[in-house]
C-alpha cells in the first residue's frame, strides 16, 4: 500500500487528537481539533464503543501516522524493537524518536515531519558531517546534524527554527542556531518523549 496522500488534518479529525503533521497550522485557533470538528465518515456520526482490539488498534494508528509510515514501515520497526533488551514499547518510541526525520523536525529545520522526510531525502542535511539522505537512520547519543551550508538549504531552515525554539527544544537535544547544527544528548527516556499514546496497547496488538 502506497503512503497516504490524503489530506493531513482528516487523521488528525479520525484519531481524535493533533498528530501535528501540518507544521504550524497544528497550533493555530483554526486547528480542527481546536474547532471541534467531527471524525470524518457519516457526517460525524457517533461511533459504537471500540472493543479491546479496536483500542489497540487506534494506539498503533494514532503512532504509524504520527510518524508518517507505512504499515511495513512501522511493524519492522516494532520487530526490531522487540529483539532488543529492555522495555519493548519504550524502545519503540526511542527509535521512533531518534530516526533522522523526526531530529530534523525537532530541531525545527523543517515545518513538520513530512517535511523533514523531504528535506533529508533532497540532500540538505549533515550527520557528524556526512551526507545523510536515509530519512529512516537511527541517531546515538554523540551524534551531530547540520544542515548543508547552502544558502537554499540554510534559508529554508531559518523560517522555521524561532517557531520550533519557542515551543522549546526537547531535553535530550541541543540546538546551535548559529551554526545550524544540533546534537543529540542522550537516548530519552519515556517521560521526555512526546507522543501521547499508551505504548504498550501497540506491543499488546503485535503479540497476538
């Protein structure tokens, strides 16, 4: 199945929270979530009570579509997290969390995270002063991205590094705007990660 193409905030309208995948609109009054907009499908009617799989369901949804991946993508990403030591569901968040895309949204060198997955691909960004256009590469602590210097490549970034400065940079990364450089810090632990979702539902669905 190809990768949706749809419009972004009807995800958003049928997980009933932001996944903010449109940049700054996410965090406008005109938001549909902040509007109140019904899910979409039969003019928002009332939707019948989920069972224990339905909520299990709509879990690993509400992360897939956060992240931007197809089903593929996501179930090898919980294969590999299941092999590793340690608490399966919080693993997949980490790794979810240290591909390079989502270092480049959080940074704010790009608007959303389907922007950053672009950005990347297009060759406008560094790892420890390497080309990387591998959106999907998972970062360690130590690890350093810049973007290319480039005036394209550095103008781009500009106009969105202030708005991501003001929401704040996550704990486990620092920022160099100077430079347009940031690092990342440490592997973060549950309580920094932002993605609200009961984790374990998804490891719960993959089990079965």
């Amino acid at each position: 199945m190809g990768r949706y193409t749809g419009p972004a905030c009807k995800q958003c309208r049928r997980e009933g929270m932001k996944l903010f995948l449109k940049g700054e609109r996410c965090y406008m009054a005109k938001c549909p979530i902040e509007t109140g907009r019904p899910q979409p499908g039969g003019a928002g009617r009332r939707r019948k009570k989920n069972s224990d799989y339905g909520n299990q369901l709509r879990e690993k949804q509400r992360l897939r579509r956060m992240f931007g991946l197809r089903e593929g993508q996501f179930h090898n990403f919980f294969e590999r997290a299941a092999k590793k030591r340690g608490i399966t569901g919080e693993t997949l968040l980490q790794m979810l969390e240290l591909r390079l895309d989502n270092l480049v949204f959080r940074l704010g060198f790009a608007p959303s995270r389907r922007a950053a997955r672009q950005f990347v691909r297009h060759g406008h960004v560094r790892v420890n002063g390497e080309r990387a256009n591998i959106p999907s590469m998972i970062l360690k602590p130590g690890d350093s991205i810049t973007v290319k210097d480039a005036k394209d490549s550095r103008d781009y970034a500009a106009k969105f590094m202030d708005q991501a400065e003001t929401r704040g940079i996550v704990s486990w990364m620092s920022l160099d705007k100077k430079n347009f450089k940031g690092d990342v810090l440490h592997v973060p632990t549950r309580d920094e990660m932002a993605p609200i979702v009961d984790e374990q539902l998804v490891v719960e669905l993959y089990s079965k």
